[in-house]
C-alpha cells in the first residue's frame, strides 16, 4: 500500500495517540488492542516517491551544489591572491632580512 507523505503525517499522529503512556491495566490492554489493529496497517505502510519528485529532489541537490561551489570559488579566489601576494612580501623580507643579519655578523666579527 503506497501513502501520500501526507496521508503518513496523518496516521503518524493516531498512532503517537495510542502510544501515550498509561498507567491503568485497562488502558493498556486498550492500547495493546489499538496496536494490534493497526499492525497490520504498519506492516503495510511504504511512501513511495514518484519520478517527479525524485527529479524535483535532483535538480534541487544540483542547485544546492552549484550555488556552494560558486560561493566556495568566490571566497576561495581572494583569499589565494591574498594568500600568494603575503607569500612574495614575507619572502621579500626574508631575503632582506638574510642581507641585514650577514651585515650585521661582518661588523661584530672581530678584527684578526
């Protein structure tokens, strides 16, 4: 038997109903009884998607997908620019400050 998602949403909430906790053995044998009517109601219970829905689902998913990776690209981009421009700056710095460490180690060596 095959079951609109709204006709599960429906049965989903009779169901919760029977399920309620209840102290009293007369309730509970009610409830026991509730149950085994609508086991055979579980047993059977399937939603079933139809190939609309799974291509709506698709191309949804596509979207999804495709607006993250252009917001990842759009991000991404300046932060690598940004990311190689500080790499040439400190290894600009790096080499000056190579050139003034050996200046300054040729003027503290002792003369021979």
């Amino acid at each position: 038997m095959l079951v609109s998602p709204s006709a599960a949403i429906r049965n989903r909430g009779r169901i919760a109903s029977i399920l309620k906790p209840s102290r009293s053995p007369s309730k509970l044998k009610s409830k026991r009884a509730g149950l085994n009517d609508h086991r055979s109601e579980l047993r059977s219970f399937q939603m079933a998607l139809t190939n609309e829905d799974k291509e709506w689902i698709s191309m949804q998913l596509e979207r999804f997908e495709t607006k993250l990776l252009t917001a990842f690209h759009d991000w991404a981009s300046p932060v690598d620019m940004r990311a190689r421009s500080h790499s040439a700056a400190l290894r600009a710095l790096d080499i000056e400050v190579e050139s003034l460490a050996d200046r300054v180690t040729k003027l503290e060596k002792p003369p021979q």
